[in-house]
C-alpha cells in the first residue's frame, strides 16, 4: 500500500509540474544562422519562465506559406493538448494583415492571417478563433516594422501562455484566409495533381490522397505515375523495394501520394518541383 500511495503522489505532483510549464513550438522561416529565433525565444521566456519551447521547424523555404501550412498541420496533432503553436512566416510583415489565435482539435495556434492555418482547419475541429485585438497597438509600439515575430507575437504568446484565454483576445474572426490550391483532376482513365511540397530528401509530395487513388482503382500496383521527365513510375510500399537510383510512387505517412527515388533527391533527378504534374494513369494490360 504504502508503495502505491507514493506513486499516486508522484503522478500528482508530475502533473501538476506540467501544468506549470506551458508548452510552445515555433516555425519560422527564419533559419538558425541568425538571431531572429533566439530572440523571440528570450521574450517568451522572459514572459513566461516556465514555458518550454519546442522547434517544429526554421527551415520553411523563405516566405513559402504553403510549405509552412503542409508542416504545421503534419506536426501539430501530435502534441500535447493545448500546446501553443507560434507561426511567424510572414510576408506580409508590416502591413495590415490580420493575426489570428485560434483552437483547433484542443491545439492553440497563434499566425498570421496568410493561408498558414488552412490544412490545420481542414484537419481539426475548429474550437474558436479570433482575431486579436490588440495587434495593431502592439504594431504601432512595435520598436521593429519588419520583426513582429519578437514586437508583437511574442508578447501575445507570452501572455498566453500565463493563461489570457484566447477568447479574450479579440472578437470573432468570421472567416480566415486560404491558399489557392487546385484539386486533383480526375478524368476516365486518369488523376492529374501538382507536386505541393519537396521535402529534405528531395521526395516529391502531391496533393494526391491514398483515398482517391484507392476509389479509382483497386490496387495501387495496378497505377503508374508520371512527373518531370519520367512517365511510367511503379507503385511501392517502401523506398527500399526500389532499386538504387530507381524512382517510385509511395503513399507517405501524411496518407498522400510521394514519387521518390531510392537513395537520392526525385526533384533534381526528375526536373520537377512544386507546381509539377503528377498525374496517374491505369497500367498497362491492368483494369480497374
């Protein structure tokens, strides 16, 4: 008895102790060469002492918008609930674009109103969202016009994490901007996408889903797929079915159709990038 009277405790006291330290992550665009990550990292802290702050990313291609929507909703859902999710990729920097604060699928995201929060919407259940009232005086009082990431969303991620409720934030946000991107076409005999992100290894990413593939035909072995300077590209469950050098279609851990090739970059292989066909058609000798 005595045994498991203590580790009650102990579990007690270790949630109360995470209850205390709020937890944060921040993407950016920002790199790590300079001091812009760091800077935001020490008025947060400055601000709330306890946070922990984790690194979704500071490698989103610069002022790449959708690239940073893609690995914000991929990371997000796995966190603990309530993490706040700090977003500073921010072209529009300066301007009057709005900020938005939100809950989704018992996240908290703080971002620009630039398309950012779009696949997360997409994803997740909307709990709230807002937009903050007191950005433009933040702006205004800002020491900086081109760095709002430590001026103004720091500050509010602070606050936030101190525990101002996001509903106090401001008013209702009505609608939220979204990235323009087309959907797969599909005709008789084909599905036609775009490559929408290339990720470290060079692994194309469509916005093709395993669930459209899967309706349309029977057994992805049953597919080939074209992109960039090749056409007939078979169907894999793992890079390593592919020979060396070999490129191949996959359905990756985002359930979205990836072409890759095996131990080396498919963008510079293929020629082919964001914006790219990729287009699936039925094998030859195969029906559906």
């Amino acid at each position: 008895m005595p045994i498991i009277w203590v580790g009650r405790l102990a579990d007690k006291r270790r949630k109360r102790d995470m209850a205390k330290q709020p937890l944060v992550t921040l993407l950016t665009d920002f790199g790590t060469a300079d001091p812009y990550v760091a800077a935001m990292k020490g008025v947060i802290l400055s601000a709330c002492p306890t946070a922990t702050i984790v690194d979704i990313s500071h490698d989103v291609p610069p002022h790449d918008v959708l690239a940073a929507a893609i690995v914000l909703a991929q990371a997000a859902p796995y966190f603990p609930p309530d993490t706040l999710h700090m977003v500073v990729v921010d072209p529009g920097v300066g301007t009057g674009r709005r900020i938005l604060a939100g809950s989704f699928g018992r996240q908290r995201f703080l971002l620009p109103d630039n398309g950012v929060i779009g696949f997360v919407a997409a994803a997740l259940p909307v709990e709230s969202l807002v937009v903050v009232r007191e950005a433009e005086q933040l702006r205004q009082a800002a020491a900086s016009m081109t760095f709002h990431g430590r001026d103004i969303f720091a500050p509010l991620a602070g606050r936030i994490l101190n525990g101002l409720a996001i509903s106090k934030l401001g008013p209702p946000a009505g609608s939220y901007k979204a990235i323009e991107l087309p959907a797969p076409r599909e005709d008789a005999g084909r599905v036609a996408g775009q490559v929408i992100y290339v990720d470290r290894f060079g692994n194309l990413i469509s916005n093709i889903s395993a669930e459209l593939v899967s309706r349309r035909w029977h057994s992805p072995a049953g597919v080939r797929v074209g992109c960039g300077n090749q056409q007939a590209i078979p169907f894999r469950l793992t890079y390593a079915q592919a020979a060396e050098g070999e490129a191949l279609a996959l359905f990756d851990s985002m359930g979205l159709l990836e072409v890759a090739v095996n131990r080396d970059r498919a963008c510079d292989v293929l020629a082919a990038g964001v914006g790219s066909e990729v287009m699936v058609v039925e094998a030859p000798g195969e029906s559906r």
